[in-house]
DNA sequence: AAATAATATGGTTACGTGACCACATTATTT
DNA sequence: AAATAATGTGGTCACGTAACCATATTATTT
C-alpha cells in the first residue's frame, strides 16, 4: 500500500509537506507541491480514508433509511438525497427496510455514519425503535405524517414534511374549478378510523366546503397489501359495472389513478371526455400513461436535496437549524382532467 | 466519546479483554464477559468504526454504481444486492451516474470501500475510463452487452451476464409456439447496425429458423433519449392507425410492452384476444397493466446476489472465481398472449 | 506429584493520518 | 539596518482499535 510517506520520500519533503498539499491549507513553495503532485500521480497514491476518518473524526458519509427502493417514490426522493449529499463531498449508504430482521438496525448505527436520513413509511413502530436506540445521531426524517411522531428527544425531531390533507384539498378543489360536483375519493385504508386519514379528511373538507354531497359510493378505500401492489383497478371496474355515476376520480396517489384510468378505459368511457382523474405523487408512470396524468407534484428531488441540508445543518451545528419545513405542492396539469365550464 | 477504554475501566478488565468480548474470539471468563456486557450496555458504547477500519484495513461497505435507481430494473437488481451484502454484513453505497461531471469518479475510489459493482447502462465510454482509472479495485459487473467489454485488466473482468439475444429468441419462439406469425419487433435503437442489437437479432433469429417472413413494418426502433421516456406508444399506434396487420407484438422490454399494450387497447382492439403482446424484463409495471402481462423474467434480485458472491470471492481471495455467469432467463406467463393453437 | 494443556488476562505495538508546535528562511515594514 | 511579518518545512503526537506476545492461573494428563 502507498502511503503518505511514499509520496514524500519520493518527492523528498516530509509527510507534513505531504499533507498539506492533500488539504490545500499552510504554506507550500510552488517547486514543492509539484514535486509532490508528480510524486502523487506517479505513484497511484490515494490517501487512507479509515486514518482520516479516525483523525477528523468524520466520515464523510450519511445512510439514508427508505422503504424499499423500488417504489419510484422513494427512488426518485433518493436522487435528490444523493445529488445533494455528492456535490457537498458526502456519499451515501442505502438500506432498504423491507422484511428484515430487526437488528439491521445496530448494523446501521455502528456503521461509519454522520448522520442519517430517515424515509419513513407507515410503520411507526419501526420508527419509534429506531428513534429510541439511538442518541443524538444527527437525523433528518420525511414522513407525511409527522404529527404522528410523539418521542421526547432532546435535539427535537428535525424534519421535512408535506400536509397531505392539505394537498388532497387541493387537488379536490381543483376539480371542483373545473365544474365536477360528483368526485370519488379513491385512496388506501390505513386504520379504522376514517378522520386518521388525512386524505381522506382533505377530500372531505373540500366538499363540504363547497356543499357538494359525498355519496356512499364516493369513498372507495383500498385495503393495502405487504407485497401485492393493488391499484383501485378492480374496485372503479366494479362501480362502473354498477352503473354508478361519477364525473372525477381523485385518487390519494398516481398508482392508484392509473389504475382508474385503466378500469373506466376498459369499460368503454373515455378519460377524460367521460371521467376525469386526478392523482397524487407526479412519479413516473404519470408521464407515460394514456392520457398523461394529472398530478399533484410532490418535489421529491428537492425534498431529498432539502433534507441533506438540514441535515448538514446539525452535523456542522449551524444554530439556526429549521426543525420543521412544509414544502409546498404544486397542480401539475396534464391531460387527465376535462374542464367542464367552459 | 465512549471508548473501549471506558468499558474497560468499568468492567475491571484490560482493553484487550473488552476487544476478546466484541470480536467474540479467544478466551473470556464467563464472569468477565458478563460484567463487560453490561458495562457495555449502561456506557451505550458503540466500537469506533474508523479504528477498526484502520487496524483491519477493511471497510465492510462496498459501492454500488447504477443508473439512475428510479428506473426499477435497476431498483430491483440492488435491492437484491442489498439483501445479500447486508447478510454477509457489509453495506452498500449507491451512486447513481446521471447527467454528472466527470470527476465523481474521484470520490467513489477515493471513498471506504473494499470492492465496487457496476450496472452498465449504455455509456460504454463511461465504464472504459472507469475501468482504466483504477487499478486492482474488486470489481464485478453487471451489463448485457459484456461481449462488447475490450479492457485489458490482468485479473480478468469478473461479471453477471444475460445473453439477450437468446432471451429475445425464447420470447419470439414462444409466441410462435402459440400459433403466432405475423409478429412485430419493437426494440430501441442503439446504433446504425441493426446487427450490433442482440435483441433484434434474437428476433430475425426465431422467425427465420421458422421460416416466418420479416415484413418491414414489423421492425419498430425506437430513439432513446436521455430524459423523455418512449414507451413505443405512437409508433404502435400509427401503426394501426395506417391499418397495418399483426398477432402479436415481442417487446425488447416491458415498458415498451405497456405502451404497445395502451396503444392497442386504445384504437379498439383487444389483448390478448385481437393482439399478444409479450414483454422482457418482468418489472413490476408487468404486474399492474391490464391484462398483466406476460414477460421474460429477468430474475434481478438474483442477478444481485450473485453480484455480491461474487465480489465477496475476490475481496477474500476465492482462488476460484467464476469469471463469467450467464443467468438464465425464464418465461413469465401473465395474461397477454392467446394461444391461436387450441 | 510432576508435567502438560487449557483457560484467562494485561501490556505493547502499529495502522496512516491531521493538527500543532518549533524553527528556518525570505519578504516587508519601520 | 533593525524589527517585524509572511512564507516554508520537519518533527512529534494522538486518534481507537486488533493482533500479538508474555505471563498467570486453573484443569487435565502422565
């Protein structure tokens, strides 16, 4: 193995010298360091990462914790993560939780770690584990539903969120704008509880708001499966055969809508002269569906860019760090949703 | 900071005790191990990871280079990659190559990892400097076009391959062992020489050994571009639109396959019944369209494991690695091809 | 009872680096 | 010309650990 002293041998300074050529920071005579850059090249000489490690005490590395990865959500939140990580000098470890044993965990903190960004999914007991055996790693967690975090720690719970009754909300009354009143909610069941689901919740608000009756048939909750990806297919299939009416489809999430826009295609309607569908997420398949779909976006990539930053924020120990940022989600229009006012 | 000195102190013991217990090799009194334990426990001390790489000049991480991880082959071939380094307890670093300067080459040799495993896209230029740029770097590779790999490197190039030409064989002669002959070709287009494109030459293959005929129009070449994704969607599409006839559309992938699939839907025919479409690859978009379908599986996960087993016979010095292994592909039969047979 | 083997423990050393200090040498100011 | 500042360089040390060796104690065999 080359080492520092190597290089300064063959460039004939000390390793000091060396080193500061390496860190660009002292004083070195020009004639030296391009003694010593020749010497570096010459000899393929890389500098021990696991020595600066232990010197600096910094690694250089954050581990970023999502759902599994295949779930384009997250891969493309990850993107934006990596970006960011990269161009401020950090590289990035992945783990996936997906059906793993649980002491994955201990591997993660014994690992060689700044800090670490948590994706969090639905499983909040997971979370809590995680938050409990771990002291005051510097973290930054995305989770749409962060109100739900309830764990004293000291530094707080920095994290970036979006409110997703809120955009639901939007996407509704989006609709609304555009002259449907018969909207059907189509999104997942999470608990018992309806009023738990804050989509749902967003659905419901803009159309009470703006007086519009929500019929039984309106709230199609699908239930969610560990592996099995359902996407609402059946379930629009099943009404239209009913011969239920509705003029728009506000879907919790892009997957979801797809798999409206598929049922009502099949069953000979169009989308969106007959129905109209909304989705939630603006992932990738929304581009390549027939018609395109309309989205509310969800800025994953900045979302990933933004929770590096605050991130940085605790490991440098800026003191102005926002613990709590909302990002804001924009209508994306594409060609999934029929004006009917005009 | 908690050291192994302060376990130490704790428990009664020497460092080198504290060390016999966390490496769990050589001897410790049942007393001891148990007072180290707790100490252990009540300190919260975690071993520092830098040091142990120092002394053990191992790192236990190696890096992983994709394409971008939001394309789901990718996603999928690391989740399996994931799986298996994290039970032979290393972790994983991802870096995506897109759209970056060059120089982040620098940063992932430069970074803590005792081996590195590409997924090739198609910038062979891009993996030629890589290659050239790092001299004895554990490597393993996964890219379907392995043959056209030209590099001198004294241990030889270790990789994962699958022979597409003979995928794209299997599909064509499956449709065709379904009573299928009039059978499209929708692949993309890589370069001028339509015989530099194993797929395509999987399929010429299939239907001359069948004596089937090539008409013109069943050879459909997409464009690739860098960021719009083609899913082969309009040239379906006009294809049928001009009247043109055909049984069954063979995929050089599943994305193509889904736009074929909406293209077909969409002008009034159906699938299977008027058009099969058959698809490679098998990514989850093959479970969610309707009809699902039918696909050659690519068995990603697997792909990844092997990947690691791979690289874990180098970096520990394995004196028999296999430096070439072909992965067998497999049908996957869904719903979207119609045996004409019966 | 003596010799050997197994068990148990502490001390020393080196891994390769960055920070710091001491000390030259040269350039600039008084 | 003397005093001060800027530039340049090498030596020492410690980061926290795992491997090795030496040695003490206990258990087993001869």
């Amino acid at each position: 193995m080359v080492t520092r002293k190597d290089v300064a041998l063959k460039a004939g300074v000390s390793p000091s010298t060396v080193s500061r050529v390496i860190n660009n920071n002292g004083y070195v005579a020009f004639e030296a360091r391009k003694r010593i850059e020749a010497a570096i090249a010459e000899l393929n000489y890389i500098p021990n990462r696991a020595a600066q490690n232990l010197r600096t005490k910094s690694y250089r590395q954050i581990a970023c914790i999502s759902p599994a990865i295949s779930n384009s959500f997250f891969a493309e939140m990850f993107m934006g993560i990596e970006e960011m990580a990269i161009e401020l000098g950090y590289s990035l470890s992945l783990y996936n939780i997906t059906n793993r044993k649980q002491n994955y965990l201990k591997q993660v903190l014994e690992g060689p770690y700044d800090g670490m960004i948590l994706l969090a999914s639905h499983e909040l007991i997971m979370i809590k584990e995680l938050l409990e055996s771990m002291q005051k790693v510097p973290l930054s967690i995305y989770w749409d539903r962060i109100e739900k975090i309830n764990i004293p720690r000291e530094a707080g719970l920095p994290h970036v969120y979006i409110d997703l009754q809120k955009v639901m909300r939007q996407s509704v009354e989006y609709l609304i704008a555009n002259g449907h009143n018969e909207i059907l909610f189509l999104g997942h069941y999470y608990s018992k509880e309806r009023n738990s689901n804050s989509r749902y919740m967003g659905y419901e608000m803009a159309m009470k708001e703006h007086h519009l009756p929500i019929k039984d048939y309106y709230r199609i909750f699908i239930e969610m499966y560990e592996d099995k990806l359902s996407t609402g297919y059946e379930a629009i299939k099943m009404l239209l055969d009913k011969g239920q009416h509705f003029t728009a489809v506000a879907a919790s999430n892009d997957l979801l809508a797809a798999g409206a826009i598929r049922a009502i295609i099949e069953s000979g309607k169009k989308v969106p002269e007959d129905i109209s569908v909304i989705g939630v997420d603006n992932i990738e398949l929304a581009k390549i569906v027939t018609p395109t779909l309309t989205t509310m976006n969800i800025p994953k990539r900045e979302i990933g860019r933004m929770l590096v930053q605050q991130l940085m924020d605790q490991i440098h120990n800026e003191n102005t760090i926002e613990q709590s940022i909302e990002v804001e989600v924009m209508l994306k229009e594409r060609e999934s949703v029929k004006n009917l006012v005009i």
